[in-house]
C-alpha cells in the first residue's frame, strides 16, 4: 500500500540517494523480550550522543552496508569517489614538479568532497573554479570586472586572473599552494557575482601545517558567504603514489545561494603566484605553450575547460521503518526531486539479494517537502532489510540506505536473571529446525563469545562469571546467519 501521509495519495521519487553514505538518519526495530517493539532512530549528526550499544546493532546486523565517506587524508584511493576529469593532454609548461593527475568527486546529502591528484612545486598554485547551475556568476565576463583584490593569484595589483575569462560561468574559486615551503599547505578563495564588479570577496582562508595528509578545519564562509567549516588534506606524495594530492570537504551550505537541486561543473588549472596561467589542467589542453596573463579560455576552439555537471544529493531528510503488528510500515521524506522516472521499495532477508515489493512512479520535477508511506503486509520472518531504488528518465540509479525490521519468527526466547552474576539462562519454548548459535557481544561492539546452543535442549545455561560489570547483548542465530533473538542484559 503506497500512500502519502494523511491519506492523499500521491507518488515521489528521488533524484540522486548515495548508497551506504551518512546524512541519512537509520532505524532499526528489534523484538526485545520482555519489553515492547524498540525503535532506534540513528542520526549521524546526533550520533556521538547516542549510547554505544545503539551503534552496535548497526555494525551487528548489516557491517557490509554502512560505509564511510572519503577520508580527508589527501589520498584519493576511497572506493566512494567517481573520476570526474584527467589530466589527459600530457602538456608540461610549468615543468615536471607541477604535475596532475585525475579529479575525483562525491558529494552526500551534506557535503561536496573533490580530490585532485598530483603535486606542486615552490609557490605554483592549483586553481579550482566552480559553477553551480543556480548561481549567477561571471559569464563571459573578466574574472574580476572593475573589482580589486591584493589576494594572491586573484589579485589585481601585479598579474593576476583579474583579466581572464573561463570557458564556463565561474561562481567561486579555490587556489592551493605550498607557500615556497615543504611545512605548510595554504588556501585562498574568491566568490563572483554577475555585476560590473566581478569579485563579491576574495580573501586568504587559511592552512594545513603539514604536507603529508593530515588535514585541517578552515573556514571559508567569509568569502563563499554561506555556513559551515570546510575539511582540507594535501599529501605531496604524488610522484611515488598516484592517488595523492589535494582533497577537501565542504558543506554545500556554505555557498551561498546553493542548494541540492542544483548541479556543478569544475575546473582546475595550475598557475604562478600571481597568476600568470599554466597549459597544465584538468580537463581540457590549452595547446603547446603556457597561457600566460589574463587568458580567455572560451576563445580555445574544440576544447571544453569544464567538467560534465556533477548532481548534488536530492535531501532525503528521513528514512524509517516501524515494525506495526505483523505489518511493516517504511515512512520517508523528501525536500525536493528531478527529472524522476520511477521509485522502487526493494527487500531482503540478508542484505544481499533483494526483490521489489513496490513501485512509485516519478513525478518529474519537484521542490516542495513531501512525507510519504508504504505498507509491507507481508514481511519475512525474522530481518527484513529495506531501501529505495531511484531511476531517472535517463537510465541512472541510485540506492537509498538500508533499514531493518526484525520480525518475530515464531519462536520466542526469555532471559534470565537479568541482571546476571554468574550464570544465564535462555529458554524458548519451540525449537527451530536449524542449529543454534548463541553471540555475546559488549557494548563497545566487540564481540566476546560465541556458543552452539545443545540440540534438543529447550533451556540453555552460559557461565558469564568471567565478565566485568557493564551493559551486553546476547544475539540469537540460526546457522544460516537469521537473527532470531536480541536482548539486552547487564552484569
């Protein structure tokens, strides 16, 4: 049953849902004898405060589906990133110690991570241009207008971009450099606007105090006029690895006058401090010789100084499933959605092979916040894992993150004592076909031990007297991995 909240029915679907990814909050609904069905929403921006045994059942009941977004590290190796452009013209006009390699990109329902590999020399800079698809910015214009600026390669005292006109409508600017040195890693940005005076701001950001990775939090709101802290890795290792380089983190809050319906295009060139431009860039090859002072790219015929424009995530604000009798209920909310297709609810009984139990068609474009419901009236025994798969009119795909429901499975479990001092006792009153295993787990999410329940034995006693004091689970499997029980215990 598909319906809206409140009874009107009516259908979404969601553009871009990262799988795996965090922003997204997961529920999980466990039976926990004797209590009533116990529902664990888990928040990742809330999720420091939640008690640790929360966070073990997450780890517990699917490991495989809960995967990190790119570490900040200045190494580009993170399986979430996509290849979004390379350095495939082969030119060299700054010489061999300013070298790219690829641009990898992914963004989740927060943040717009970019990595670029390769590595800079003396006081080079590498510059990132931005162009989001909802923001006016300088067009066909020079860079700078009638604006001034004494901000490195932005400025218009001596050299500088001032004068240059790019091949797409840049609305921010990122430029890197190692400051002369091997020590310290430095940033500054600029943000246009569609005026006579092209430069909005323009200001130095701030650093890393280390070349070899470890990042540090800047802010850049002073310039990209938004909210939110930014993330920043630059590992000079490029030249033994190519997965290294420059790789940041920044909340798509922070630019201002972007949202998550918009899309981004991306463009990044070496040049000198003041600006004087490289023919070294990602993507694109600006031909033999360096640019030099003031370039206009969009003048280069056959040659595109863009990349192809990258989505950012449609907000899935909520994702949940509440265990409703012998009935599933899975609730979303969405705050807005393009170019849909279709929207499928797909299920699982081990997170690894799914069917579709239901089908939402697209409504095309939309930009309002909207609640919606689906009914499983007939959930497996015992786990049920849950996700939405998007497709849009073009072919693409996109998975939302996993819930799971546990169902009774006909068979029930008491513990007791609880608390417990020396030994536990676990009763069921039908026995299962499969094999029984028994799993002790702390509340630190380590697993301690691992018991065959007896065949044919309706009780079972464990020897917890080895065990200091503190808060545990004991989990109830079949052989073939179906959780049939969970239940918290203290000692």
């Amino acid at each position: 049953m598909i319906e809206r909240s409140g009874g009107e029915k009516r259908y979404i679907s969601l553009k871009d849902i990262c799988p795996n990814k965090g922003g997204f909050p997961y529920l999980y609904t466990y039976p926990f004898p004797p209590f009533s069905d116990f529902e664990v929403a888990l928040n990742p921006l809330i999720m420091k405060k939640i008690l640790q045994f929360f966070l073990l059942l997450i780890f517990l009941e699917c490991p495989l589906l809960l995967s990190a977004q790119p570490v900040i590290d200045g190494d580009m190796s993170d399986a979430d990133y996509t290849t979004i452009g390379s350095f495939t013209s082969g030119r060299d006009g700054f010489g061999s110690l300013n070298t790219l390699g690829v641009m990898k990109y992914y963004t989740d329902n927060t943040n717009l991570y970019l990595g670029i590999t390769g590595e800079l020399t003396s006081n080079d800079n590498l510059v990132v241009f931005f162009n989001f698809s909802g923001y006016g910015g300088r067009g066909t214009n020079t860079l700078a207008g009638t604006s001034t600026s004494n901000i490195g390669v932005f400025t218009t005292n001596n050299g500088g971009l001032d004068g240059a006109k790019m091949d797409m409508d840049v609305d921010f600017a990122f430029a890197f450099n190692e400051g002369n040195g091997s020590t310290n890693f430095y940033m500054d940005a600029a943000r246009f606007g569609s005026g006579a005076a092209g430069y909005l701001s323009t200001a130095f950001i701030g650093q890393t105090n280390n070349q070899n990775g470890t990042s540090a939090t800047l802010d850049p709101t002073g310039v990209t006029g938004g909210t939110g802290s930014m993330e920043l890795a630059y590992h000079n290792g490029f030249a033994s690895d190519a997965n290294k380089g420059v790789e940041f983190k920044i909340p798509i809050a922070a630019f201002s006058g972007v949202t998550n319906a918009q899309d981004v295009q991306i463009f990044a060139i070496i040049t000198s401090s003041t600006g004087y431009v490289s023919n070294e860039c990602i993507p694109g090859d600006p031909g033999a010789s360096n640019l030099g002072n003031d370039p206009d790219l969009s003048a280069i015929a056959g040659q595109d100084f863009f990349t192809a424009f990258q989505s950012l995530p449609i907000d899935l604000v909520a994702f949940r499933a509440i265990r409703q009798g012998s009935a599933v209920r899975l609730e979303w909310s969405v705050e807005s959605e393009l170019s849909n297709e279709a929207f499928f609810i797909e299920r699982s009984r081990d997170a690894r092979n799914w069917e579709t139990i239901g089908t939402v068609p697209g409504q095309g474009d939309s930009f309002s916040h909207t609640d919606y419901a689906f009914t499983d009236t007939r959930p497996l025994a015992a786990a049920n894992y849950y996700r939405l798969k998007q497709k849009d009119f073009d072919g693409s795909t996109t998975w939302s993150p996993v819930v799971l429901v546990v169902m009774d499975a006909g068979v029930t479990f008491e513990r007791f004592p609880n608390p417990v001092s020396d030994i536990l006792n676990i009763r069921t009153t039908v026995l299962p076909e499969e094999k029984l295993m028994v799993e002790l787990w702390h509340s630190n999410g380590t697993l301690l031990k691992t018991y065959e329940w007896a065949p044919d034995n309706f009780e079972q006693y464990f020897n917890v007297n080895d065990l200091p004091s503190g808060s545990y689970l004991v989990v109830i499997k079949s052989e073939k991995g179906r959780v049939l029980s969970t239940q918290l215990i203290t000692k």
